[in-house]
C-alpha cells in the first residue's frame, strides 16, 4: 500500500499543474465554464473590436466634414453663379434673333412696297397703251387732244401711288434696322446685365462662406 500511495500523490500533482497551466494560458474553454478562454476574450475580441470600430468613426467623420453648411453654402452660390450666367447668355441670344427677324422683316416689307409701286406703273403703262389704241382706232390723234390728257393724268396719278410706295419701302428698311439696332443693344445689356449678376452672386457666397468657415469673434 505504501508504494500506490506515492504514486497516487504525483498523478494528482501532475494533473492540477497541467490543469492550471491550460486555463492560465487559454487552450481549455470547457475548464472555465464561460465558453471563451480568458486569452482570447482578452486579446483577440477586444483588438478587432476596436480596430473595426476606429475605421468606421474615420469613415464618418470623413462624410461628414464634406457636408457641412460652408461647403453647401458655396455649392448654392456656384449653382447660382452659373445660373445667372446661362439665364442671360440664353436671354442675349433671344434679343439677338429677334433682331435678325426685324432686320429681314423691315426688308420683306420693302420688298413689297417696291413689288407694289412696280405694279403700279406696270398697270398705268397698260392703260395708256389700250386708251392710245383706241383713240387710233377711232380716228383720233392719242397724242393730243383728250388722250394726251387723260394719258397725263393717268402718269401723274400712277407715279404718285408708286413715289408713295418707294418711300414705304426706305421707311420699312429703316425701320427694321433701327429695331435690330435696338434688340442687338438689349442683347449686350442683358449679357453684361448676367455677368454682373453673376459675379455679386459668387462675391456674397463667398463672403457666407468665409463667415460659416470662421465665425465672426474666434
């Protein structure tokens, strides 16, 4: 009995240092009943856990920097600047095409005013031919006498429709130009007018931008 007695007390020193020693150095899960081993509870969880949650506090503080009220205080006044531009280069172009349709517009009424007074002394000269052939006709001399007189009167009234029609036709071309004149001007306003415009617009979000960045007594 004496020599398993020995033996015994050496097998149950062995296995409480092997058992301690296990559970110091977290290979034993089951020993300390809480299914993690302090080690990795203690090394792996807890670093990955922070190096995740570091990562993902960087990521929105880095979003969120980009939308602060200065930087959507300038996105609106560049939105505004550009607006400003583009609404008078667009109204210029308008006022110029206007007055390219009253320059062309003053010369088509020209034209008829000179198509019409054509006419006019077209038809006159007609006349006169059929009233001269039937006063030969009748035996009568057309250039003397009654025809001539009438013929005259027909030159006379017939050159004044037409003198009046010609004096149409000039009033019409300046006309149109002196308008194309004027909506050209409009347009040369209304371009500068956007560039004014424009530039007070970007010089204010400026001056909102500066102010948000850095209040005003810091």
């Amino acid at each position: 009995m004496s020599w398993f007695a020995p033996a015994a007390a050496a097998a149950g020193t062995a296995t409480a240092a092997t058992t301690a020693t296990a559970v110091g150095t977290g290979l034993t899960a089951g020993a300390t009943g809480f299914g993690l081993t302090a080690a990795g509870a203690g090394l792996g969880l807890t670093a990955s856990t922070s190096a995740f949650a570091g990562v993902g506090a960087s990521a929105a503080a880095g979003a969120g920097s980009l939308f602060t009220a200065a930087n959507l205080g300038l996105l609106s006044s560049a939105i505004s600047v550009g607006s400003s531009l583009y609404q008078g280069k667009q109204q210029a172009i308008a006022y110029r095409i206007q007055a390219m349709q009253a320059s062309l517009k003053g010369r088509q009424e020209a034209l008829n005013y000179n198509r019409r007074a054509f006419d006019t002394l077209e038809r006159n000269r007609r006349l006169n031919a059929s009233l001269n052939a039937r006063a030969a006709a009748g035996g009568i001399d057309p250039f003397s006498g009654s025809p001539l007189t009438l013929a005259d009167a027909n030159n006379i009234a017939a050159y004044e429709e037409a003198t009046i029609d010609r004096d149409n036709a000039e009033m019409a071309i300046y006309g149109g130009l002196a308008q194309s004149q004027s909506l050209q001007a409009a347009a040369a306003t209304s371009q500068t007018f956007g560039y004014l415009t424009a530039a007070a617009k970007g010089a204010s979000g400026a001056a909102s931008f500066m102010d948000t960045r850095t209040p005003r007594g810091t």
